[in-house]
C-alpha cells in the first residue's frame, strides 16, 4: 500500500480513541448497563402490507418477568416520525407498509422474556396487495401506499433541447442500469440504554449521527420540552448513515418511562436487518450522444429510486442523485428527471455517498461506452468534455471554483495500471481461463446537506477549570476518526500539545449545535469553527497570561503546557494553562461561533457549493469458468484539500474502496414480495481480508483553487464513487461484456462467455 500527501508528519499519531478500542476498554452505547436495567424487545409486522384487525397484549403483560408492553395507544405525542416530515408510525394502529414496522414492544427483567413476550402478542392483520417494484407502484390501478400516493419525491434538471440535439450527434448510446439495495453492515447494530433520571429527564444512550435532530424527535413523540431529554450518542460502532435516523430510541424512551427503570434495546442481526435503512436501489435510464470528436451534446436521464415504505432522506437522495447526473462534464444539452417512489420493500434512506454511487455508475458507464462507440481513448474523451475551474456546477448552480476534476484525472493517468508495459497481463492471464482488464472512473461529490436545507454548524473552545483547552462539538464519533480530526486541527491552529486538549462531542448537554455527522461534513466545519474561534480564544489567553506576568502579550505565543515567551530564553512556560485557569475561574475564557455549511447562492433545491473529487484505477481478473472477478490493484486520486490526519484520510479511502468493491461484486440485501431473502451474513456477503487487493495506492490532492477560503472537504463519501463503474469498464476490458447490473453476476459473466465461444466456433467453421 503506498499513500501520497504532504502531511507526513502527523501520520504515525496515535488516534486519541484508538488504544481503548483496540484493546477492549472503551465502552460502545449497547454496553452500558445501569442498575435495575430492564430488556427490551419490538415486535415488528408479520407482513409487508396489511390492515390491523386487533391487537391483544394481555397474555403477554400476564407473564411473569414482563414490566411493560406499549403499543400505539400509549404514544403521548405524535405517533410520527421521520427526518424530512414524519411519515413512519412510532407504534402501528391501523395498517403496516413493510416487514419492519413496529406494532408493540415490551420490557422485561431478561431479553428472554422479552422474546417470549414477543410471542404472547396477538395480533389480527388482514393482508393487502403487495407493491414490491416501483414501477408498479406509478400504475394507476396501484393501491395508494400513503394519502397523497406513491411518489414521494420529484426532481428535475434540465437546460437547452436535447431533442434537437440528439439529431445532430453521430454516436448515440442508450443503456439502462440497475442498482442493489445494500446494507450497511456497521459492527455495533442498532441500541443503547435509555435511562429515566430522578429530576424527570431521561437520558438517551443510543447511536446516532445527530443528538439534537433526534432530541427533536423524541419531544414530539413523547410530548415533552426538549429540555427534558438528554442524548448522548457517542462513541458508535459504524453507521455510514444508517443510524442518521430513529431506530430504537422511541420504543426505549416510551417503556423507560412507563416502568421508571432504565431500559436496553439491542437489535440482533436479523432484526437489524428487517428494520434498518438501506442503500436505495434504482434503475437509471440514460441516452448520451456526441459527435465524432468526442464532445458530448445531449444527455437524457430518468431515475426511478425504490425508497421502500416511508421517506426518511429519500427526497434529499434524489436530489442529490439528480445533481450529480452529468458529473463533472459539460454538456450543453441535459434532461434529468427523478422520481423517489414508495413500495412495501424495506426503507430505503442515506447511506455514504448519497445517490452519487448509483448515478455515478451510469454515468462513467455511457461515457466508456461512447469512448469504444468512437474509437477514442476513454481517458481522451474525458478530459475533452471535463469542466474547467470557474464553471457553473453540474445544476448549473455557482460553486466554489475548483480544478479538482483536472487534478484527479491527471493524477490517475500517472498510475503504473495505466502502463501497459508494466501491466504485462493486459488482456491476458496466467492461465487461458483467467483474463485480466483495466478500467477507470472519475467522481465528483457535492459536501453538506445542499441549498434549502438547515445545515448548521458551531463549536464552543474554552479554558476549562483543570486548565485543559476544551473544543466541544455536537458531532459523533462513529469510527470516521473525527476525534483525530480536533485534535490534530487544534494542535495546529493553537498551538498546545495533545495532552492539553480535551474534547468534547456527542452529548445534547454538553455539546453546541454543530449540525450533524453526515454528508462528509464533520471535518470541514471542524476546520471552520476553529478559523472562528481561535484568535479571540488566543487573544483573551495572552492578555490574561500578560496581566499575569508582566510581559506584553505581543511578547507572548501559546505552546505546550502554556504560555511562552517568544525570546526563547525560558526552558519552560511563563504559566501554564492550569495556572491561568485558576485565575480566570470567576470569568473562563470560553469562545463560541454559530454558522452555516457554504452553499450556493442559486435557488436549487439540494444544490452544493463545495465539491471533492476522485479518480480510481483498477486492474481486475475474470475467471472465465466461474465467473469470479477479483480485484487485483486498486488506485485512487482524491482532490478535496489539505490532508489533516493522513492515516484517518488513508482509512476513509481504502475502507470506501472495499465497501465499494462489496457494492459492486457481492452486495444485495433481495426482496422478494416485501420480504428479505437475506436475513443474516450468512447469505448476505460482505467483503473479507481474502477480497482486499493485494495493491492500492492513494494519492491526496491538496491543492486548492487559488484563493479558495475553505479549507479542507470531507473524504467519509468521495472514495466510494468511482469504484464501481472502473471495476465494469474492467470487466469489459477483460472479455467484452458491458455490465449494467450490480453486483456482477457471475452466470452472466459465464453465459457472456459461452455465448462468445459459440460465435467464434461458428464464425471459425463456417
């Protein structure tokens, strides 16, 4: 493996959570226990679509062990929920839209009787019609799965006539493409202890991306202030936007508080499974043509997107879906239309990379398939149709200039994969069943949540009364390294040591409003409330530290420990920051800033403003009597700022490559008539160590536009992009079959295979 930045110096820093983890100490949300903890249990629909006839909890309240069983009628507030609006029942009264939604729960002494209470539950459905594709769902005579009906969600982008265009290309190419519902497959599944405390307020200790989002929620459901409730919602183990909803949190909140004990719900695997979000499938429908030298003149786009039973992001994934259509490329003829689409599948909701992925696949697809259709090499017709630093973006919206696109496409022309001197295999294996291919892709993926949308962010940074630099932050921890991310900003733009910082994150009573984890977001407001807070903080310090001492504070600068003096005579402080906290107790120096995400100033719904970029390289072996397709290298160029921890921006890319590299081979949670084949990791195959390449190099692009004030662009989404649609050019290149369906099938690599012989065979006797 061989990484590229400029930032090489910090890289062999240990993160500050990194030893509790690995060896065990740490504490993850679902193992925290608190005396007189009660287990509980949900009791999710025994059908995908169905009326709700009665529901009977006598027997189970009967049993002994059991200390509670709610259902919709014991919801105080609002018996909704949901991100964008609230759609989704709490507790279902009167009809289930999928496998997963939740008519009843229950609390007992042992998650064995809970389980058991679980069967004591009577519940009379009468079943309805199943919608389980979403073309169904716009048939006129199909039911109407909510009041308004089946569509949830429209978008559209469109500028000049590709009608007319389409007459004037010489090349047209028109495919359409098909992409899995994939799960998340985060280690900790969702849970967590919710605690009634003593003063009336509950504590929620549960996983999740955002605390006061969810702290909203629940004051609606449980029709209290938001006062009332406490959520601490860090350290995680995994989410990549699958917990950026509520999961548990209403059915722990609601039986803490009837039985007045605390309260533990973690879902095991299969449970996870049938309830948690999903990757949004989605069949996309493009027509691009250009003419003979390669400029790309119309390009025609329908995406229709499953997002399952209720909303959650599916709007604000469509959108985004929308956006990115035609990429970094101009064209001066587009025409997008999206449309999110309700069906009695699983919910479909956010997960990293936002729709990008989908859309990203075939879009890189059409341009490899004009590339072959003209005779021109694919990495030529790219940069012929690139867009340049000061274009409009991709909705025609202003953006922050950037030449990201330039930069990653240069950078990964430079990869050894691309020699094919030094790739001796191009084309051919070491065996006559074995053929090797080369195929690349480029991505472009729009950071924050995107115009008209509340995408606050703040930070608080203050002398605490130990004397510790504190930066506090309503962000999570969930595995992204972020704690990283303060810590080596803060060293950087303070000045102090590692050992005089505290930080703070993930706790509603703790913590400002930050906004959420999500949307690659977390270390570029990271990055901008320190360029906020840190000259008053600094300013307020040194003033203290000159009354203190008696040394101007021009004559002053802040180090490890403390104060120094700038003559550099002292072999240690002037006074340290303990010391300056003693005397700054009756007035602390404390500095906070509130802001916004950057965005666009043109009135598009969605629209982004700050934008990073990759480019990937990859070498795959096909098997021709299997059909397995084997990752054999992997490169990336990433263009989205400067590098701040460079073994946690190593880790987002490389572990963006592989869940990419499931996406593409191996990953598909299957639906069939609104239930999951695949329950478990049985049957559901995540990469393993056996399916990592043997080779992936990164490169970081740090260069930002000239005069460009924002600093660096998360890298949490932008690695998973490309990947796919490099693997199928791959496949292409390896033995000529287009892949228009993820993952990649191996009887269709077989039977492409077979059917190619067969022509041959016949063109060889005939």
């Amino acid at each position: 493996m061989k990484f590229t930045c400029s930032n090489n110096l910090q890289r062999s820093l240990i993160r500050p959570d990194g030893v509790d983890k690995v060896t065990g100490k740490l504490k993850f949300l679902t193992d925290l226990s608190f005396p007189n903890m009660l287990h509980g249990k949900i009791l999710r629909s025994a059908y995908p679509h169905a009326k709700i006839i009665s529901i009977s909890t006598k027997k189970a309240e009967e049993l002994p062990g059991v200390r509670a069983v709610i259902t919709s009628k014991d919801v105080p507030g609002l018996n909704r929920f949901g991100l964008i609006f609230p759609d989704q029942p709490v507790l279902c009264d009167e009809r289930v839209r999928y496998v997963g939604d939740a008519v009843a729960a229950v609390a007992a002494e042992t998650e064995e009787i809970a389980e058991k209470a679980l069967q004591l539950i009577e519940v009379e459905y009468e079943p309805l019609p199943v919608i389980d594709d979403p073309e169904q769902a716009l048939l006129p005579s199909a039911p109407r799965l909510h009041p308004d009906g089946n569509i949830l969600h429209q978008a559209s982008y469109q500028k000049g006539n590709v009608e007319e265009a389409f007459q004037t290309c010489d090349v047209i190419v028109e495919e359409t493409y098909e992409l899995p519902r994939q799960m998340h497959a985060y280690m900790e599944t969702e849970g967590g202890v919710i605690v009634p405390e003593k003063d009336g307020r509950i504590t929620v200790y549960v996983g999740t991306q955002h605390g006061y989002k969810d702290r909203f929620q629940l004051a609606r459901i449980l029709n209290v202030p938001e006062s009332k409730i406490r959520v601490v919602s860090s350290p995680i183990g995994g989410s990549f936007g699958g917990k950026d909803e509520l999961n548990i949190q209403p059915y722990g909140a609601l039986l803490a508080i009837k039985t007045g004990c605390p309260v533990k719900i973690h879902q095991s695997r299969r449970e996870s499974v049938r309830s948690g979000l999903k990757r949004h499938p989605m069949k996309i429908t493009m027509k691009t043509g250009a003419s003979r030298n390669g400029k790309i003149l119309a390009h025609q786009v329908r995406i229709i997107a499953d997002t399952g039973a209720y909303a959650t992001l599916g709007p604000a994934v469509l959108d985004f879906a929308v956006e990115h259509a035609t990429g970094p490329y101009i064209i001066p003829n587009v025409h997008v239309e999206g449309l999110s689409v309700y069906t009695n599948n699983g919910v479909a909701g956010e997960f990293r990379g936002f729709g990008g992925n989908q859309v990203t696949f075939a879009l890189e697809g059409q341009i490899d398939r004009l590339a072959v259709k003209l005779g021109i090499c694919p990495m030529e017709l790219r940069k012929r149709n690139l867009r340049k630093a000061d274009d409009l973006g991709p909705v025609g919206q202003e953006i922050a200039p950037t030449d990201g696109a330039a930069q990653v496409l240069k950078a990964i022309s430079q990869s050894p994969l691309l020699n094919k001197k030094e790739s001796i295999e191009w084309g051919e294996g070491t065996d006559r069943w074995k053929k090797t291919g080369i195929g690349v892709a480029i991505a472009m993926h729009g950071g924050g949540l995107g115009y008209g949308r509340l995408d606050p962010a703040g930070g608080r940074l203050s002398l605490n009364e130990d004397g510790k630099i504190e930066i506090a932050f309503g962000f999570e921890e969930f595995g992204q390294g972020l704690l990283s991310v303060i810590e080596q900003l803060v060293i950087k733009e303070i000045g102090c040591s590692a050992n005089d910082i505290k930080i703070t994150i993930g706790d509603t009573d703790r913590v400002p409003r930050s906004g959420s984890s999500t949307a690659s977001r977390g270390t570029s407001m990271v990055w901008h409330a320190l360029q906020r807070m840190k000259d008053p903080f600094k300013k307020r310090l040194l003033e203290k530290a000159s009354q203190c001492t008696g040394v101007p504070a021009t004559q002053l600068y802040l180090g490890p420990i403390g104060i120094w003096s700038c003559d550099g005579l002292n072999s240690e402080p002037l006074i340290t920051y303990q010391q300056i906290a003693h005397e700054t107790k009756d007035d602390p120096i404390q500095i906070e800033t509130e802001f916004h995400f950057p965005t666009t100033p043109y009135s598009i719904p969605g629209g982004h403003y700050l934008y990073s970029f990759a480019a990937c390289a990859v070498k795959v072996e096909v098997d021709e009597l299997t059909g397995i397709v084997r990752v054999k290298n992997l490169d990336q160029a990433v263009a989205a700022g400067p590098v701040i921890y460079p073994t946690g921006y190593l880790g987002q890319i490389e572990g963006g490559s592989v869940m990419a590299l499931g996406y593409t081979l191996l990953e598909e949670a299957i639906m069939e008539k609104g239930k999951y084949v695949t329950e478990n990791f049985d049957s559901y195959l995540i990469p393993t160590i056996n399916d990592i390449p043997l080779s992936m190099d990164i490169t970081a692009i740090e260069e930002l536009y000239e005069g460009d004030p924002y600093g660096p662009r998360g890298v949490g989404e932008i690695g998973t992009v490309a990947v796919a649609p490099a693997i199928a050019k791959a496949i292409y290149d390896a033995i000529g079959l287009w892949v228009t369906k993820l993952p990649v099938s191996r009887e269709e690599i077989v039977k492409a295979v077979n059917q190619r012989e067969m022509r041959e065979w016949l063109t060889t006797k005939l």
